[in-house]
C-alpha cells in the first residue's frame, strides 16, 4: 500500500510550512501527528472549519469535532492505506494533548520536546488561511509519513540463521535494556520471548500491549496479558523505572477486576521500589486485595524463559523483537537501538 500510496506524490504541491510539518510527523510525540493530519484534513475538505479547534463546543467560529473526524476518519484510512504510518494509535485523540478544546500555546504540555511540537503546530495551523493551503500541507504530512515508515522497514535487520545461540540472544537483551527509553525496551524484551515461548504451547496467545498509552483507550489487563484460549490466563507487568506500593496496587486491582489471584511485576534494570520492600508490598496487597504479586527481577527472568525454548535462534528472537516494535508502536529510539546493536553483533 506504501507503494501505491508514493505514486501518488510525483508532483507535490508547495507549501510554506515544510520545515514545520517535517518535524511534527517526525517528532517523538505520536498526538501531534494526529493533530495536525487531522486540523489539515478538515480545513481541507471544509474551508469554514477552524484548525485550531479540538472540540465542536470550542469558542471558536467554525469549531468542529476533531476527535471524530481521526477516529472514524484518519485512524481507518491509515491503516488500511498507509500501513499505519503515522503511528498506529487506535484511538490518537483519547491522549493528553488532544483533550484541550482548542490548539493553543497556553495547552499544558511537557516541556521541551512537546512544547516545540505544539508551538509547531499552533504555528501553521494558525497561519493557514484557505483549503488549497491545508491540502497542501496535508500531501507533505502524508508524504514525511510514507517516507519515515518506508526508511523504518528498509532498515529491519536480517539476522544469519544459527543454532545454540542462546548467549547470542542474552548478550543482545544485556545491552538492550541498557537503556530504558520510557520503559519500552523492558516492555517489549520480556513481550517478546514470552511471545516465542507461548508460541510453541498452542492454545496460548502473548499480547503486548503498547507502553504508556492511555488507560482510557486500552483494553488490557497488564502490560503483557497471556491469554489461553482467548481467555486471560496470566498477567505480567513491567516497570523499568521507580514505582511504589500504589503503583503496584493499581495493576493488582485491574487483575482483580478480571477474577485473577495473581500478578507476575517484572522489575526492570532501572527499576526499583521506593518507600517499602518487595516482600512487605507482596504481602500487604495479598491481605488486602487477595492478588498473589510475584516479583522478578528481568535478566534472571528472561534467561529463564529463554532456557525453555531449546531451538531458539537469534534470527527467529530479532524476528520476533522487531515484530513486536511495530506492534506496540515504540519510539524511533527504541528500533534504532535494535538496529544499532544488531548491526554491532552481526559485525561480530
């Protein structure tokens, strides 16, 4: 679809605002995609529409329903044209920055990184003045957008089929979770040999779920729920960052919700419980909510997992690590990590 998506680009219109749409599309934040694909796609089809407006009930002459026009408009087309190009999000607009009513410089968002974005696209959302210009705009956006996630599968590593490379794999996990960004390397690590063990037990399904979306637009139980046919069988979470007791009662009460006894807490390289004890949480949440918590501290546990795969190769691991990257939408930091120590091994 990519493909025939391009085609479509051999004459693109100009537009004022290049730079600026270049780097929201390729910016870190997936909402602002979403945001500005979305205001471009609706003052281009309906010139009495405000860009700036999030919500119909905004203060703004021509206010309209962003949220609706992503949802049941961009979100479908992207993944049926587009490969999801823009990030995947099922429900993009559910996301902090997409529940103001309005775009605007004064909307609380983090600072650095999505300050810059935001101001971006309050700049050309703004200055837009006529449909042509949106439609414009909108073709360089989707364009940035087909270009990134083309240079991200050209860049999916091959790895050389072998036997026995177990130590392979661990040497490749040891440096991987090297680093956090946000948790997604611990996220999708123990999502992906958890995905290759349950795979060859038929019965079983091993879903990741994507790293710090937002609850109100997510059905699952953990960060990885495992499920036995079609069921909830057992939930996993991961932190790679501090947590407390609150945090760890939070994900024991969602496995309640879904009559669970119990929660298997993987604890990251960087992560740590602050103010208590593992064990003294352990405990106090058992007595209090009946979930057994199990926690596993995540190199130990996935040399173990990784033990119970016998024909394992690092091909089929990376295989599957890559696969679960896109799956769950990480960051570009994220897949360049894989790229990067992939490449490094290969080299080997």
């Amino acid at each position: 679809m990519i493909e025939v998506a391009r085609g479509e680009f051999s004459e693109m219109p100009e537009t004022q605002w290049l730079q600026e749409v270049g780097t929201v599309m390729s910016g870190k934040h997936l909402t602002f995609r979403y945001i500005l694909v979305t205001a471009l796609l609706g003052k281009a089809t309906d010139e009495q529409v405000n860009p700036l407006a999030l919500q119909a009930g905004a203060d703004l002459v021509g206010a309209y329903d962003a949220r609706s026009l992503c949802h049941k408009v961009v979100v479908p087309l992207e993944r049926t044209l587009l490969d999801r190009a823009f990030g995947g999000s099922n429900e993009p607009f559910l996301n902090k920055p997409a529940r103001f009513t309005t775009i605007s410089p004064e909307n609380a968002v983090k600072s650095g990184g999505d300050k810059s974005l935001l101001l971006l696209v309050y700049k050309v959302l703004s200055e837009l003045q006529t449909s042509e210009q949106a439609f414009d705009a909108l073709c360089h956006a989707v364009k940035f957008a087909i270009d990134k996630q083309a240079t991200f599968n050209k860049n999916l590593v091959q790895a050389p089929s072998s036997q026995g490379s177990h130590l392979e794999i661990i040497g490749f996990l040891e440096a991987f979770l090297a680093e956090s960004i946000e948790g997604q390397t611990a996220a999708i690590a123990v999502g992906t040999v958890l995905s290759l063990h349950f795979g060859n037990l038929g019965k079983f399904e091993c879903v990741t779920h994507p790293v710090n979306q937002s609850g109100a637009s997510s059905r699952e139980v953990a960060d990885i729920d495992i499920k036995k046919n079609g069921q909830i069988f057992v939930a996993i979470e991961v932190k790679d960052k501090s947590f407390s007791k609150q945090d760890v009662e939070h994900a024991a009460f969602k496995v309640s919700q879904y009559s669970l006894s119990s929660l298997l807490f993987v604890v990251g390289i960087h992560g740590r419980c602050v103010g208590q004890s593992l064990s003294e949480v352990a405990q106090e949440i058992l007595a209090s909510s009946g979930v057994n918590v199990t926690f596993v501290e995540i190199l130990p546990f996935l040399r173990s997992i990784i033990a119970l795969c016998p024909e394992l190769s690092f091909a089929d691991f990376l295989s599957e690590l890559q696969r679960q990257a896109i799956k769950t939408r990480v960051k570009d930091e994220v897949s360049n990590h894989i790229h990067k120590i992939a490449t490094a091994i290969s080299l080997h």
